[in-house]
C-alpha cells in the first residue's frame, strides 16, 4: 500500500485561515449563550458564495470543538426555500454592534471584512451543547445570533474584550460610523420557526443609512460602508479606506480579499471611489443591493461589469 503525503489530504482544512471572534445565542433559549471562536474558510477555491467554519470556546490548544457554522451570502439566503431559513441567523447586528471582532487583522482589513460578512447568513449547530460539560452530551443545538442592544450576557462581553483587549461599546460606535449603517435592534425570534431578520423588527426589511452621500460624477445616493473590488490585474491593490480624504486609496491585506471574494481594482465606499489601473472588469461581490444604484441594479456574484478607471468616473 502507498503512503500518502500529509499535503494530499489536508485541503478540507489547509484554508481555515480567517479567524473571528462571536457570541452565539440558543435559538430556542437566548439565555444561553456562547463565546464562540470561528476558523473559517472557502467551501473550495473561488467559492465565494459559502465558507465553512469551525468553532471553538477558546483560542487554546485544549479548546473544545464546539460545533461548525455555514455562511453564505444574502443572494443565496433568498434562494432557500422558508422552510430552510428558519435554520440562518443574521450578521448585521453582530457586525455593527460591534459582538463580532477579528483581533488579528488590521483595523482597515477588519472593518473591510466586517463590511462583507454584513450581509450575510450563518448556520450553526453546535454539536457540543453545553462547553461546560466533560464530554459532548444531548442532541446538536441550533444556534442563533445577538440582533439587538441588551441581548448579550455583559460578563461574556467583559471577558472576551478583556482577552483580546477590545472593547464592544467602542467598536459599535467605530462600526457604525466607518460602514454608514445606524445599528439595527431586532428582537431575538419567538420562536424556532421565526425567520430571522437583518434591520427592523417589523415592516420593510432596509437598513437605515447614517447618513447620504453622493457619489462624485453619478448624481445617485450612495450606500455609505460597503466596498467591492475587480478581478483584473491584482498588482495594485486599493480599496478606499475612510479618512479625512475621501478619494485617497489605502492598500489591504490581499487574501483577506481574495478569501472574501473582494478583489483589486475598484472600490466604492462611504459615498466616494477609488480606482486601480486604466480598466478593469469587476468580479462583484454579493455585497447589498443600495450600493449598486449608480450601475441601476445590483449584478449577481461573480457577474462581469466593464467600467473605465479614467479620472472623469472618478
């Protein structure tokens, strides 16, 4: 029998690079709550439409594998039937309310990662019920996520900022300010069978900008926060990060792009745009639909859309 090498058979777990940091709710009893440490990765490469997660109680060699979580995009969420929804939680209160937190990124990679995972649908089971106990005992438990202010248990709060010396209260503020969005309060689901929600506990399902920007040359209203990139020639990355100079370009972490399905080249965010090389043809990313107003509609994932990098759409 041939031996095989440890590389021929690690690609299941060899991408699970991206760590982050949350707190998940029991959907059926959002009293009981977890410190959760994800590790995620693409489902296969350039698959932006699903990462794969597993999540642990700690960061420590010991930690407890407590269970994995699915995330995809909003795009793909509406295609499930309801029956199948029941079963996703939101991310946007725990992006903007500051429960989710990647301590080792770089703030401007962070806040660009926060700005994807926005939208997007996460499916967790926790095959370890109860972290507490020796061993895993009952059935799998489905997890939720916090969806509004006065949700989350304030010693796990405290504990977790303690540990990566953060603060939640101070990243909400930043959050909201740097992605454009006011903080969204949903109430946690009634019940097992409740679909979640992104932005309001009722009505239309928007979230609510902070406030509207134009963006220079188009004349539309822009959605403050959200930024997407080009597959073209990647030797010049910029995404737009926020600052006093709203058309000045900062470089990123590449593969915290390419992971996330956020390339090089253009990128649009806080009202304003930034471009990289005399043209390129974007590969966008599922980020929401506001921000598309200036092409007239959102394209699909992955979708192919010409623009000129020339100073006049600028």
């Amino acid at each position: 029998m041939s031996r095989l090498e440890a590389g021929q058979v690690m690609g299941p777990v060899r991408n699970q690079a991206l760590f982050f940091c949350g707190f998940h709710v029991a959907k059926e009893n959002p009293e009981f709550q977890v410190t959760t440490m994800h590790y995620c990765g693409m489902r296969g490469e350039g698959d932006y439409e699903m990462h794969q997660c597993l999540l642990y109680d700690s960061v420590g060699a010991g930690a407890k594998l407590l269970g994995v979580e699915y995330i995809v995009s909003d795009k793909a969420f509406r295609s499930l039937p309801d029956d199948e929804k029941k079963y996703w939680h939101p991310h946007t209160y725990e992006v903007l309310g500051g429960g989710l937190v990647a301590p080792v990124m770089s703030d401007q990679a962070e806040i660009d990662f926060m700005t994807y995972l926005l939208t997007t649908w996460g499916k967790s089971w926790h095959t370890w019920p109860d972290p507490t106990t020796d061993v895993p005992l009952g059935e799998p438990r489905l997890m939720w996520s916090l969806t509004g202010d006065g949700q989350a248990d304030m010693e796990l709060v405290g504990e977790r900022d303690q540990l990566f010396g953060v603060s939640t209260e101070k990243t909400q503020a930043e959050r909201a300010e740097a992605i454009g969005y006011k903080v969204p309060q949903v109430p946690q689901p009634r019940s097992v069978g409740t679909i979640g929600r992104q932005w309001t506990a009722s009505g239309e399902d928007k979230p609510t900008p902070l406030q509207q920007a134009r963006l220079p040359g188009h004349g539309a209203q822009g959605a403050p926060g959200h930024s997407s990139g080009a597959s073209g020639p990647v030797g010049g990355l910029g995404p737009l990060s926020r600052s006093s100079s709203a058309s000045r370009c900062s470089d990123i972490t590449l593969s915290t792009f390419v992971s996330f399905g956020v390339h090089a080249g253009v990128a649009v965010t806080g009202g304003c745009r930034c471009a990289v090389g005399a043209a390129a043809a974007l590969e966008l990313s599922d980020l929401g639909s506001e921000l598309w107003q200036l092409a007239g509609s959102p394209p699909a994932l992955g979708e192919p859309v010409a623009v000129a990098a020339t100073p006049g759409n600028l």
